[in-house]
C-alpha cells in the first residue's frame, strides 16, 4: 500500500513541475508578444491573386491514393491484400511527381514573360495525371468488389498485372516542355 502512495506523489510532483512549465512558457510567450513593437496595418499593393487552379488537380491524385488505399485495406485475404497494396505504393510514390509539376505550373502562372504554349501542357500533364490516378483508383475498386463477389485470386493477379502496366501515371517532363507530339497513352478499358 505505500508504493501506491509514493506513486500518487510523484505522479502529483511531476503533474505539478509540468503545469508550471507551461504556465512559464505561456507568460514568457505573451511577454514578448506584448514587448514586440506594433505594425501599422498593411494595405495589399495588388489585389489577392486568383484562386490556386492547380491545387484541385493535386488534391484528386491525393484524393485516389487515398481511396484506393483504403479500399486495399479492407481486403480480408492477406495475399490479395499485398497484390493490391503494391498498386497503391507506386501511385503514392508519384505523387511527389505531381507535386513538382503543381509546382512548376504556380511559377510558370507567377511569372511575367508566360510561355502560354508550356503552361498549357503543363496544366494537360497535371490534368492527365489526375485522370490516370482517379482511373487505376476505379479499377483497384472494382478488383475490390470482385474480390468480396468471388475470391479468385488468379484473376485479381491478372488485373494487378495489366494496372501495374499503366505505369508511371506521369508521363516524362520533356513531354511538357518539349514539342507537344507526344500522344498520351491510354488507359485500359473497363
């Protein structure tokens, strides 16, 4: 009975130290908020830029990796579970890919000399890219509902194979700043 006391104690003292550490931190913090001169307020030299049109492009990539994420798993089987998760990998991987190109599209849409020709693909690239991602989303989907329909892994090994084909989701950057004579390549049919 008195080692439970001893350990009220402690865990009292150290309940005690931890709440006047942050008690300090706050009144240090509210201190030098306090002692830091005023700013007059600041009037916008511009007006506020139109809204971000590349960030729902890169929200849908995200926005598939995540449900096909999801969908993988729920699948019970532990195998076909893996099959699919080795899409949802190479997908997540591409993602830094699209963040680089969202990137890239922001500073092509901030700068003054525009190369019209250039922005235009790279709007196309990031587009195609989120179709591709919304479309290997669906068939992972899909592959997921057969699956629960009939657990034929055979099958769910042959649909894995013909979606890891589609990949990279992205197709290269000379694609986007070369000639724009590079057909996209299409996705396969439901």
């Amino acid at each position: 009975m008195d080692r439970f006391w001893v350990q009220v104690v402690i865990a009292l003292v150290a309940g005690a130290l931890g709440a006047a550490a942050v008690l300090t931190f706050y009144v240090l913090k509210r201190q030098a908020r306090d002692q830091a001169p005023e700013q007059p307020p600041t009037t916008p030299a511009e007006p506020p830029s139109a809204p971000d049109r590349w960030l729902p492009q890169l929200r849908r990539c995200e926005q598939a990796v995540r449900r096909a994420a999801l969908a993988v798993d729920s699948v019970s089987s532990a195998q076909a579970r893996q099959a699919l998760r080795t899409l949802v990998v190479r997908m997540d991987a591409e993602l830094p890919n699209v963040r680089a190109l969202v990137e890239l599209g922001r500073s092509l849409d901030a700068d003054e000399v525009r190369e019209e020709a250039v922005l235009r693909r790279v709007f196309q690239q990031l587009d195609d890219a989120a179709t591709r991602f919304g479309m290997i989303t669906d068939h992972v989907l899909e592959t997921v509902v057969q699956l629960v329909a009939d657990a034929d892994l055979s099958q769910m090994h042959e649909q894995v194979m013909v979606l890891r084909e589609q990949f990279p989701l992205l197709r290269p950057m000379s694609a986007v700043f070369g000639p724009a004579t590079a057909p996209p390549r299409s996705l396969i049919s439901a």
